[in-house]
C-alpha cells in the first residue's frame, strides 16, 4: 500500500522561500504521475503543480508559473516543490497526490490521482 508524506511547510515573509517535499512509501513510486494541490481556508482544493513518472514534462497553475518549480528524485521516492517569491495568496494547505498510472503528460485533475497526502501547512504573512 502506497502511503505519501509531506513536510516542509511553515510560516514565511512575503518574498520568502519553501521547499516542500512528499516521500512516499511502497513500490512502484517511479511511474507515478504526481502533483501537489492546496487548499486555502474556505476555498477548494486546487492543481498547482504536476510531473510525469521520469520528470520530463511538468505542468503549473498559472498563478505560480515562474515562482513554483515541480521536480522529483525516484532513487529516493521524493517529488519536491520549491516554492520561491511567495505571497500571502500563497497561504493554503499544500497536499502531494500520485497517480498509479505512467501518463504522458501532466495531470491537472484531483479525481485522477489514486492518493494523497495528510497535508501541510504553509502560511505567507505580508
């Protein structure tokens, strides 16, 4: 059974970095699609971030092009999320998610992903 665990979040200046990071556990982590989503207060959970099984083709909301980079080490069964220029929008829970299947493209869609997560949770103050 798959399990995935995220860590790396915290309360950062506007400006600030994170590097989050989600480790997952069982076999098979290697041709996972995987994405990060977030959820801030009161709103829904929403795609930020996804990268194929081998990292080649990576996708973002439009809101975090240019501030948030995806990547992943399958030797160590880690998908990261350097998040860089944060903003207090930024503020949410952010949730690492696998898809079991090997896609040829990114996955933007929460209902495709076969597991998440517990969360963690990153705060921007202004």
């Amino acid at each position: 059974q798959v399990r995935l665990v995220e860590s790396g979040g915290g309360l950062v200046q506007a400006g600030g970095s994170l590097r989050l990071a989600c480790t997952a556990s069982g076999p098979a982590f290697s041709t996972f699609t995987m994405g990060w989503f977030r959820q801030a207060p009161g709103k829904e959970r929403d795609f930020v971030a996804s990268i194929t099984w081998g990292g080649l083709y990576t996708d973002y909301v439009d809101s975090v092009k240019g501030r948030f980079t995806i990547s992943r080490d399958n030797a160590k069964a880690t998908v990261y999320l350097q998040m860089n220029s944060l903003k207090p929008e930024d503020t949410a829970v952010y949730y690492c998610a696998g898809d079991f299947r090997r896609r040829a493209r990114p996955v933007v869609d929460a209902n495709d992903y076969d597991v998440w997560g517990q969360g963690t949770k990153v705060t921007v103050s202004a």
